[in-house]
C-alpha cells in the first residue's frame, strides 16, 4: 500500500506538469498573432468626402489703379497752394497757382487787338457797303445811257476792292481772337487743378518756388484714387493655361489679419518674364471701404476652379510621398491589423491632401504611431476614428 507521503508526492508531480504543458500552449497562440510583440498604440481617421477649390497661390502687392503726377504746363514762381497732403479732392479742384502778372498784361493786349480787328472789320463792311449801293446805282443809269462803261468798270472795281478789305479785316479779327484765346488758354494753365477725383498723396510745391521748368522731373502733387487697386501677382508659366480674364482673387494681408478680400483678374501678361518664367497678372479690387492701402505686401489665391465629391486625407497619414509623382504610402486599419498600401494623389489642401485612387470613403487610415509601424501588424487604436 502507498502510505500518505507518497500520494502527495504524486499528486504534486501531476500537478507541475500539466501547469508547464498550460503555460506552453498559451505562449505559442500569442506568438501565432503578434510574433510576441505587443499591439503598437496608433490614432486612426476615416477617409472623408469634401468639396475642392482648385487655385493657384499667388504673392503681390497693391497700387492705386488710378492715379496722376501733376505738374505745372507753365513756368512760373507758385503765388499759392490750396491744398495739403491726404486732402480729398474732385477733379478739377484749384490745388496751386503761378504769377500771372505777365500773362495778365498780355491778355489785355490781345483782348486790345481784338476790339481793334472789330472796329477795321465794321469799317470794311461800312465802305463795302457803299460801294455795292454805287454799283447797283451805275448798272441803272447804264440803262439809260446816262454812264459809260468804263464809268461801270470803276464802280465793279471799287466794289470787289471793298470785297476783298472784309475779307481781310475778318482773317485779321480771327487772327486777334485766336491769339487772345491761346492767351486765356495759357491763364487758365496758371491755376493747378486736379485731373481725377481723389486724395493728395504727396505735395511737392510751396509758395514761391519755381516750377514748370522744361524736362523737371519733379511733380507738384500726386493724385491717388484710393477706390479701386490693382492687385499684380507672379505666376509660374507651367499654370498659365489654368489662368482666365474673369477668375476670382481672393487674398489676405498681415495689416489687415483674420480679413479675407476679393479681387477679379483683368489682365495677363502675354509675354513670360525671361528672369524666372513668371507670366505677370494684374486683379483689380474694389476698394469702397479704403480699408487697404497702395503698396500693402498680399499673399493670395486665384480660383481655377471647383470639384464636389473628392477624398481626401490628412497629410501626416502619408509615410511618403512623392509630390511630382502624385503617389504616396499609408497604413489602412483593417480590423486590428493595418496594411501599407499605396495610393495616388492630388491637390493639396492645406494639412490635408486628396486621393484619387487606392482608397475608399469611410476606410480608416492611421495618422499617428504609424512609423513604428511594419505592414501587418497589429495595433490598439487610441482615440475614436473621425472624419
């Protein structure tokens, strides 16, 4: 008979060895599913459906579309200055005047020659006159014998004669008014006026000075008409053909943040420019507000067009990417496995980018932990999977 000691001591035995052959099935399933590495902590997105606006962005500056250098036509010392700068003015508003004492003098003499030419031209016409009453009064006593033709003959002459001093004296008062409205032409020039409705921008004259002077380069005021600017920008020549007469602009400025404004492209340059290939595009912006100013730096986008129903990822769920090549790597949760799987690409939208083949709406992609990831392995999805 086995005593006690000796079931024990069996029992124990049966025991150790059914627990080391347990333990050594258990190990070899985990091996079989993660080959004894544990699951890798990832965060997972769906593939979301969106709308996109296609453009091109775009960098320039803003100038006034309208605008005007004033100079003075007549050379003369400045008598006075109606304005100052940021004054806003209409056209044909007085901005200065020149001494006009000569011009003065010179307009009482024409209007002199004129009043002259006047009274030689009555006076003409008066003789003129009489000598055609003479004629017709020899044509009658010619009639009745009573003249003889060489009588007659002096009377014509006398009246063509009479003819001809009109005429002259009218060149002669035409000749007056034409110098007397040159004369008024050359006043009128003395006073400065604004040729456009607008705001003084610079003021370049004080009294007293000289200008007008042949060949100067110097302008007496600069006239800015702040409601509309011209928005020019570069644009690469690969993308001119994505480029319309009619397309919107929409931009925004460091002097203006959180504001987005809009302009519409109104002309493109034919000609590329030789230094960097750049085609020159010109977007002209309403301005009522006079928010923006003339020379603002402006970062932009022209709008080519827009596209519904694209898929698109963000860009961190890309592994690679090759831009040129329009195709790139990611890992796409299946279950608790994630497979690398490569797709094509297109546009970028900002942080994210659209897919145009490899992938499905509603697939979940891994946006983060995917580098210590390998194709197959398995993950523990941490954050709730989004659009």
């Amino acid at each position: 008979m086995i005593d006690r000691f000796g079931i024990g001591a069996l029992l124990l035995t049966l025991y150790i060895g059914f627990s080391g052959c347990s333990g050594k099935g258990d190990s070899k399933n985990i091996d079989d599913k993660t080959g004894g590495k544990p699951p890798v902590a990832v965060e997972v997105t769906k593939v979301a459906v969106t709308d996109l606006t296609e453009g091109i962005d775009v960098v320039g500056s803003l100038s006034p579309k309208f605008s005007a250098d004033v100079k003075s036509e007549y050379a003369g010392i400045v008598t006075d200055v109606y304005v100052t700068e940021w004054v806003r003015v209409k056209k044909g508003t007085p901005l200065a005047r020149v001494d006009t004492r000569e011009l003065d003098i010179a307009l009482q003499r024409e209007m002199s020659s004129v009043e002259m030419a006047k009274a030689n031209l009555l006076q003409a016409e008066v003789a003129g006159n009489r000598a055609q009453r003479e004629y017709d009064r020899l044509l009658k006593l010619k009639e009745f014998g009573l003249v003889t033709q060489q009588n007659l003959d002096d009377g014509l002459t006398e009246k063509e004669a009479a003819a001809a001093r009109i005429a002259a004296a009218k060149a002669q008062l035409k000749n007056a008014q034409e110098g007397l409205q040159q004369t008024e032409t050359r006043l009128s020039k003395t006073t400065i006026r604004s040729p456009i409705d607008g705001v003084v921008s610079l003021r370049g004259a004080n009294v007293g000075e000289f200008v007008g002077e042949m060949g100067s380069p110097k302008s007496m005021f600069r006239i800015i008409d702040p409601r509309i600017l011209d928005l020019t920008v570069a644009v690469p020549s690969i993308e001119m053909s994505r480029i319309q007469v009619g397309q919107p602009l929409t931009f925004s400025t460091d002097a203006i943040p959180e504001k987005t404004f809009t302009g519409k492209v109104m002309f493109i340059n034919p000609v590329v420019n030789d230094s960097d290939r750049s085609v020159k595009v010109t977007a002209e912006v309403t301005n009522v507000s006079e928010q923006l100013k003339g020379g603002l730096y402006v970062k932009g986008r022209i709008i080519t067009g827009r596209r519904t129903g694209i898929l698109r990822v963000p860009r961190v769920a890309l592994l690679s990417w090759d831009g040129a090549g329009k195709k790139g790597d990611l890992f796409v949760l299946n279950g608790e496995i994630v497979t690398r799987r490569t797709v094509q690409t297109g546009s970028v939208m900002g942080d994210f980018v659209e897919i145009t083949s490899g992938l499905t709406p509603g697939e979940q992609v891994v946006i983060r932990g995917g580098f210590n990831l390998k194709d197959g392995e398995r993950v523990n999805v941490t954050s709730p999977s989004g659009g």
